[in-house]
C-alpha cells in the first residue's frame, strides 16, 4: 500500500510569516508528485507537478522542491498573507509510467492570522 | 472554458434510494476521475477512465457502486442502493494528460451527498 504522509497536519501563522510543509512518498514506485491547494468550500487546485529529483518550482511567494532518492516534497510560502489560508494537499502518481493514479496525503491546513 | 461542471451540487436523499451524480470534463481532457471525500479518509481515488474507457476501478468501494463515461464529455457515478455511510462529498476531475508536468487534475465544484 502506498502511503502519502503530510505533515504537519495544521499550522497557525502569522501574517509576514514564512512557513513550509513537509509531503513524504514511498521513493521506490514513484512517477510524479503533485501538490494542490484547496481553500474551503472550493475545489483542490494544482500548484505543482514534479517529476525529476532535484526539481524546484515556483509560482509567486509559494515554492516547491522535490527528493525522489528520498521520498519527500517540500512546499515553501514566503510571506504568508491571509489568503494564502487553505488547505495544501500532496499526491503521489506511483508507478513506472503513465496512469493517471494519484495517491492523496491527507493535506495540511494553514491558517494565516492578520 | 467552464471547467469541470458536475451535477447536483448537493443531493440529500434516503437509505435504499438510488443517486445519480453526473459529470462534464473539460473539453479535450481524455482522463476522467471520480474521487470521495470523507473526513476519515480523506481524497480516495474511486475510479478513472481514459478515452471513455475504465482503467482502474480498484478504489470503487462495493458492488453498490458504478460508473460510466458513454462519451467524452459525460461520466456518471451511480450508488445503488444508497446507505448513510456513503454520505460524503464526490468528486469529479479531469486531466489532459496521465502523468509528467501536464498532468495536473483540475477539479469540479463536488458533489455533497447525504444519505438519511
């Protein structure tokens, strides 16, 4: 069974703050890793989809690197503000090729303070 | 493009009755899922298909449930009978492509189903 781990499961911040989570995957059996953002009564939405170990992405203050050796994701905010409070989801696409497949971790929740 | 368009948005419907949820993909999009949200288990996985056809059906929980895509632009989910322990929120997404940097899923509003 592939387990996809977030953590933490919430976090609380300030506004100006910079904050990262943590998305840990089997490294073995490993295609992709996603990460979506979900903000509530809405739908997940994609932030990031990576593929090579060692990549790096960004999209204005939110960041994303990614360990396939190691099986983990990080996911950097710079600068919190309160619309950034949502939940951020990762999700691991197992397998040696192309499915489709996404295993979900269970999210971690932030809530920016003003 | 509207996105994803997905069919009631909530259904609130009794033990034993049968629920249809429905869904549109984004037009050109050849990957279509269906995904449960629970508070327990969060965004399981229930079925996707490609070009119409089923793939993986592994995440459907029970013969209570099934799934169609007669075509490329409608898919329904169908619980029959219903019981409380579905309630949930059901999900409908659709992809351009399975996997690398073009796969992301771009989700509908959901489905909120409550069995009484």
């Amino acid at each position: 069974i592939l387990n996809v781990e977030q953590s933490p499961q919430s976090l609380h911040v300030q506004e100006g703050d910079s904050t990262n989570f943590t998305c840990s995957f089997p490294s073995s059996n490993f295609y992709a890793l996603h990460w979506y953002r979900w903000e509530t009564a809405k739908s997940p939405e994609a932030l990031f989809v990576m593929t090579l170990n060692g990549d790096e992405k960004k999209k204005g203050r939110i960041s994303a690197t990614l360990n396939t050796k190691e099986g983990y994701s990080y996911l950097y905010i710079k600068g919190s503000q309160p619309e950034d409070s949502a939940t951020y989801l990762c999700a691991s696409s197992p397998g040696s090729g192309n499915t489709g497949k996404l295993i979900f971790g269970q999210g971690t929740t932030l809530q920016v303070k003003p | 493009d509207a996105g994803v368009i997905q069919s009631p948005r909530h259904e609130v419907t009794e033990m034993g009755q049968e629920v249809t949820l429905r869904c549109k993909p984004i037009s050109g999009h050849d990957y279509l899922f269906w995904y449960r949200q629970t508070m327990m288990r969060g965004l399981e996985l229930l079925i996707y298909f490609n070009n119409n056809v089923p793939i993986d059906d592994s995440g459907m929980p029970e013969d209570r449930f099934s799934a169609k895509m007669p075509n490329a632009s409608f898919s329904t989910l169908k619980i029959q009978p219903s019981e409380p322990r579905d309630s949930a929120v059901y999900f409908c997404a659709s992809s351009l492509s399975p996997g690398g940097t073009q796969s992301e899923q771009y989700f509908g509003p959901g489905t909120r189903l409550t069995v009484t």
